[in-house]
C-alpha cells in the first residue's frame, strides 16, 4: 500500500534543506545560521517561514536558538548521552571511575589506529596546536585541559567516523573531570605531553599500530595517575 502524497508548506521545504546540508556535513556543530532576515531572502520565503522552520529543527534536535545569538547546529544526540551519562555516574559514583577507564581502554586504542590511517592534514594540524598549547599551558589547569579535549576530539575527528566523534563528545564532560584530578598529581601534565607527542608522531607517519600502542601506553599512565587500580 502506498501513503497519499501531500505537497509539503513552505517552512517544510526550507527546513529540509537546511536539514540535509547538516546532515551531510556541509553544516558542523558550532555553525552559526544566517539571521532570520538574511534567511527569508535566500529563500525567496516571508520571516513567518523562516521562524517556523527553525522552530521544526529546533524540536528535531539539530539547531538551538539563543536571544541576541540566533541560531546555532548543535549535536543534541551528543548532548542527550553526556548528560544521561553524567547522571549514571553520580549515581554509581563508586565504580564510575574505573568503568571510565574501562571504555577508554577499549575505544580509544582502536580509535587511534583508525586516525592513523584515515586523518587529513587538518586533523594533524588541530592535533600539533592542542599539543603545543599543552606545552604552553602546564601551569594553567583550564586551559591545558581544554587543549587536552580539543587533542582528544580532534583524533576522533580523524577517524572520518562520526558515530566515533559524537561517542567522544559524549563523554567530553567525564573526562575533562577525570583530568582535573590527574592535573593536580605531581608530574601528570608532563607525562601526559610525553604519550600525546608519540600519538601525534604515529598519527603522522600513518602507523596505526605505533598509535594503538601509544594509546594503549598512554592510558596506563591515566589509570596510575588517576588512581583506578588495574583492571582484572
């Protein structure tokens, strides 16, 4: 059986299109939309369309709209899990530390190698500046912290896989927790920059099994440093 077909209103049309343009990439979490205005004459569409339309996207998760900010293509899906998972664990507070390690352990080693093969220069690039800025930055806990993300992130970017990126972004707020704990250990931020630059080499000279390693090395590190016992 088939389903009557209906001609689609105007702000449907619209919503669409900005809709397959997130969809493919073309428009990346963070983007910033043209103004309400700008919008309807690109459009050829009255402001009432254009508002309705962001309202649709809005209620589907892929846009935020802000007062005086205007509109924003956020990952809600990202979004959603982090704060599900925030609250999982405060509730299990006790075993949260070492489950985190756990999916680390098993993530993160993979994600390297497939960065190793598939990263673009751009990624290299965003990797070498958030290593640099941690160089800079290793008496500064909040900015050597948002390096160390942004060095994290930018490796997953680098697998071209974005279900790997929005697992990553998911997280982003339990690691940037379990950091600031290991920040303050003697010694952490410098052996942190050590395992960051053998990646940063792998990735590099397209090795996975250099990064995979580097990885696996580099999460030893955490466990001792945050104190997570080793797992049985």
């Amino acid at each position: 059986m088939y389903t009557p077909i209906r001609p689609s209103k105007l702000y449907e049309q619209i919503a669409e299109q900005i809709k397959q343009r997130i969809l493919s990439g073309e428009l990346r979490t963070g983007d910033r939309l043209p103004t309400e205005n700008e919008s309807a004459e690109q459009f050829g569409a009255s402001r009432t369309a254009v508002r309705e339309a962001m309202k649709t996207l809005t209620q589907q998760g892929l846009i935020e709209t802000r007062p005086g900010r205007g509109a924003m293509v956020i990952n809600a899906t990202s979004q959603a899990m982090s704060h599900s998972l925030e609250l999982l664990m405060r509730v299990e507070h006790a075993g949260g530390l070492a489950d985190l390690m756990e999916v680390r352990e098993m993530l993160e080693p993979e994600i390297a190698a497939l960065a190793a093969r598939r990263a673009t220069q751009d990624h290299v690039t965003a990797m070498q500046e958030a290593v640099q800025a941690m160089d800079a930055s290793l008496q500064d806990a909040d900015a050597y912290i948002a390096a160390d993300n942004q060095f994290h992130r930018a490796l997953a970017q680098g697998t071209e896989n974005v279900l790997v990126l929005a697992l990553v972004d998911s997280i982003v707020d339990l690691l940037t927790e379990q950091r600031k704990g290991i920040f303050k250990v003697e010694g952490g931020p410098e052996r942190g920059q050590l395992f960051h630059k053998r990646l940063l080499d792998a990735i590099r000279h397209r090795d996975p099994e250099a990064a995979r390693q580097a990885m696996y090395a580099h999460l030893r590190q955490v466990r001792q440093d945050a104190g997570v016992a080793p797992a049985s």
